[in-house]
C-alpha cells in the first residue's frame, strides 16, 4: 500500500506556500510509488488542526504540514498561538507529526524577501516531513546543528 | 437524509450577526434541501464551544458557525483567547469543522462600520462552512491569496 | 425523576455570590419539584472546574454554576485564566453547559458597588442556566442585544 | 481499607513545604486510621501534574497536595503557568482534587518571611484537603469569605 | 526485559545536548543490563512532545529526556511556551515522566557558558531520570534544597 503525506493551506495565507511543499515533495525518492499526497486547504489557520487531524484518520496520511502565515496586528499574535496550540493537540491525540510551517508577517519588512522565506520554509519542512518518515538518521546527523528553515542556519555553538 | 449546519451565537454580542448567517445560508445551494440549519444561543462566547459539541454529537450536525463578539478591555481579549481555545478543543474532540467567527469591538471605531464588519465575516464565513462541506475545490482555488471575513482581500504578495 | 443544578463557589472569594444564585433558583418555576440544586464549597477557584466536573459526573447535574472572585495582583489574572480554562475543559469534557461567574476585584473601586456586580451577576447567571435547561428560547430571544451582567446591558448597534 | 493522601514536592523549591504539610496531616483525626500519606519528589514543578496523576492511578491516592515553588525571573512565571495548568488537566483527567501549593519567591522580600508563607500555606492546604475528603461542610461554611493560605484571610466585603 | 530509556532532541539547538544526555546515561548503574537508552531527532521543539509519546507508546520507553533550545526572539518565548505545553501533555496523557531539558538562548550571553549551561543540564537530568526510576530516595533527600540544573543550586532558605 502506498503510504500518504497530508498538505494543508490557508485562504489566509498571502503566499502560495503548498504549491513548493508540493514541489519539494514531487522531487522525494519514492514520490507517487513509495507515497502519495493529499492536499487540503481551509479558510485560516486555526482550522489547521482539525483538517490535519481528519487527513490522518481518515485519509491514513503518515504526517502532514500545515502551512499558515500570521498577520502582525496583536491579534495575530495570539491567533497563531491558539493555531499551533490545536496542532500540537492534534499531534498528541493522534501520535502523528504534524510539521508547523508558519511564517509571520512581520519576519521580513520586503515583500520579497517574505516570499522567499515562505518558500523556501515550505520546502525545507517538506524535505523534514519526509526524513522523518523514511531517512530519520538524516535528522539525528544534524542534532544540535542550529538547522533553520527560511533563514540561513544558526549553526553550531563552538 | 439532511445533513445539519449548526449556528450557534451568543446574548453578549452586540450585533446579529446570526441574521446574517442564515440569511447566507439560505442562499446556498441544496438549502433545506441537501442541508438544514440548527440554531442556539448562549450567555457569552465561552459557552459557545460545549455548544458547537453538543450540535455535533446531540443533532449530528456536520459543521458549525460560532459566533461572538469581543469586549475592548484586557479582560476581554483574555477571555476571547479561552474562548478560541474551546473552540479548537472542540473541533478536535469531534473532528469536525467549527468555523470561529469572531469580531473585537476595536476593530472599528465607527458603530456603523463595526457592524457591517460583522455581518459580512459571517455571511463570508458561512459561505466557507458550505464550501468545507460541499465544494472544498472553492477554497483550495484561494490557497494563499491573502483572503479574509469583513475586511477586503489582503491578496497574495507578489 | 428531578433534575439538578450545580452551585459551586470558593473559601477565596470575598462575597457569598452562592446566597444570591440559589435565591435565584428557588424563583424558578419547577423549584424543588422540576429541579433541585446541589452545592459545594472549595478552596479557590482552581478547584472550582474538577469539582463541577464531579457534580456532573457523579451526581447527576444537568448544568452547573461555578462562582468564583480573582484579585487585583498581576498573578491572580494568571490564576483566573488557570481556573477559566479548567472549565472549559470540564465543559468540553462532559458535554455540559458550566456558567462561569467571575469577578475580578478591579471591576470596582467601591466596595459597595464591587459586592452588588458579584450578587448581580451571580442572579443573572442563575438565571441563564434555567433558561438554558428549560427555556432556551429566552436566550435566542436576546442574541446579539449585548446583554451583560452585573453591569448594564450594553445593548445592541444601530 | 484505609484512605490515602498524596504528597507531592520539587527538588527546585527553597523550603521543605512537604514536612510542613505531613506535619499538619498527623494532627488530622484519623491518620493512619482513617487515612495514610504517600509522599513523592519530582525535580521541578512541572513534573507536579503527572506525579500527581500517578498516585492517583496507581497509589490509588483520594486527593493529592502539589507543592512548588516559581523563581523570580520571567520566564518563570510562564513555567508555573504551564505546571499549573498541567495540575488543572490532572484534576479534570482523574475528576480527583489537587490541591495546588505554590508560593513564588517574589511574595516576600525577606527571606524569613518567604519560609513562613510556604509553611503557612503548605499547612493550610493540608488541612483544605483534608476537610474536602472528611468535612465539606467546613469550607461551606467559610464559602465567600475571604480565606487566605500564607497570608492574613483578606476576609468579607461588607 | 530491558527497560528503555527515551532521549529526543532537535535539529534547531544549537549545542548537542544529547551527547551530554547519552554519556551521563551510559554511567549509570545497570547502563545496558538494566535499561538500554533510545535515541530519536526532529526538526524543532515543537515536534519533541509527540515524538516523546511515540516512544513511550511504540518503544515502550518507561521515561523520556526532551532536549531542546529557544531563541531569542518574542515569538520563540511562544514557541517553548507551546512545546512545554505539548510535553504536558504528552506526559499527562501517557502517565509518564517526561523531562524538560530546555534552554533559552538568553540565559547567557557567553557562547561557551550557554553551551555549558547546555550541557551541565542535559547531564543533570538525565541523572534525574535514573533517580526517578531505580532510586527516588535520592530525589526526596534533596526535596525543597534548591537543587539547579546548568547553574549552582540556590540552595534552602534558611
């Protein structure tokens, strides 16, 4: 059987993030033979969770990205929060990954630059979502590493 | 047999925007035919999620509308954010969407606007829950096009 | 077979809002044959969400009302946040409607007013919880006419 | 068969409040008659809540007193939010009462005056947990009126 | 059988505290007679908690070591408030220890003192962990003495 991973967007969201998720995922070894993908999008990320949590128990996806982006009133702030709250509920409820791929706002002032973060944190977590599942050891050769996701790595305190 | 869209506001909110809801709703196709519409009200918005639950579990409704309305003092964005938090609890419990549709007074300094603000997030809204349930490649054509409830489209950043 | 009403209240708080809500009931119609109330006392109002939570799990309470009084020091928002989200999860938890009645000593420099808003709200809270078991439609009646409690009804936007 | 009380400290406090609570147990009528104690320590006050829970499942614990103590810097502050409401869901997942103790190091500049909070309140909460197992009816009794733990009872407004 | 110990960590610490975590385990009495340790990494802090209940549900791992690291930034103060949360969780919902080893970025401004706290603490907790399950004798002698991990102990007030 051919396993499933979940991708999950926003109308919110300003960037088109599930579309290099998607890409990322088509360039996996595996993709469409080893695993398939189901794609989701809802109005806002805080029905994420939920969506998430239905693609798993009823879709049988093996892990799922949630992609959101937060807008930078204060209520934003607090929206985000109450989003990846769910998701880690959702995470728990179902023993299940749920890679957060949220990106807010206010973490680039250019547009472009903001979309490039965007995608490029898409991508990276797509590329997490798959180690996980099938190559963890690529994960526990980059421990403590300081790896990110959109920005440059921090790397290593030596 | 009918599925049920639930509605669910509260007596604290200073618009009705439950009016608009329906009135949304009535529009759709399949309304009272392929769908009915379940009602209630409570005190405040944090009655609403054991509301939205009991709708799902108690009158088998497939998805919910909560609507409430948020007070200006710092007390009030506290209990907005446990109302938020219900609501995600709830979604997950059920696995089923419960779209939150929640206005903050200081949203608008004008009366007049404060209350269009809130009639067009929840006929939007409403719109979305028919969507979820009945036609979801609505809202995956506005992936990431920065769409939003009682405001324009952010858009998507180009 | 009669059905029961929980008062839960607090040893913490500074006025016996449990006098006013089950004066309150007892004007009720069906008072001790529709319905009886039961009653508890606990320390502070974290212990109010487990203890509403075992009034209706076992001893059989249709709805329960949780009275409790938070302080004026930065950490007593914190607990009243701590004690909120309690309930919510019992809510949740048990599919049944807990009516939270809060006051936080700031609401009023005057004693004299802050003891009259505790015994109000307590009233009217009381009140709701009969209108929810038994008279729903009261509620509806009032959706989004900005209803209040304690304090004057803010009424709804023109 | 004999009841039992839990007891629950942290390596991370500053003050033995455990000897403090296990004193005023003894002096309960029917220890080790009625009921026993059963005490466990945890590093930090996050480990509180499941502790609490294990003796509960498997210690068969009726009631259970967390003791802790949070630090004075910021990021403390959200730790003993976090360890407080990991009680809260502990209580809300066995319907059991946990009795929260947690003095933070900024209530009292003197350190003599800190150590005599902690004994005072461990003391206090030792007798509530008692009284919520053997005589309710004592914490009715003082339902709204202005009970303290540590601290002078801030007593009723009149 | 061989009991199991769980260590998690993250690609986005900037310091290997697994190491540290690993070479503390390996001295302790019964290492890989008594209990064996097993190893797992994910992207952030965010992915510890389920990872955690995945390895105490699917490894049968009687106690897990989450190790993680927190940035600068406001949104990373919400971050490692929303993944202690989920470790929480996961602790309460499994009924298992499961050891917060956190460390904020600013908790010192000397790269080799951080990566020292780092190390200091992975070591300490993971004795921590040995103690809670062969000898909790050793954590009730130190009960209420102030006891720090990756800094000198604060010690009892005396």
């Amino acid at each position: 059987m051919v396993d499933r991973i979940g991708v999950v967007d926003t109308m919110f969201a300003r960037v088109d993030m599930a579309a290099d998720a998607l890409a990322e995922l088509a360039t996996c070894e595996g993709y469409r033979e080893r695993f398939e993908v189901v794609r989701r999008t809802v109005p806002g990320f805080k029905d994420l969770a939920v969506a998430c949590k239905m693609l798993i128990e009823r879709e049988n996806c093996a892990i799922v990205l949630a992609l959101g982006m937060a807008g930078t009133a204060d209520v934003d702030q607090v929206c985000a929060h109450e989003a990846s709250q769910g998701l880690m509920a959702a995470r728990l409820m179902t023993s299940t990954h749920i890679i957060e791929v949220f990106v807010h706002e206010n973490e680039a002032d250019d547009p472009g630059l903001l979309a490039s973060v965007c995608r490029e944190r898409a991508r990276k977590h797509a590329r997490n979502a798959y180690w996980l599942l099938y190559e963890p050891e690529q994960l526990t050769r980059r421990a403590g590493h300081g790896i990110r996701q959109g920005f440059p790595d921090a790397g290593p305190i030596v």
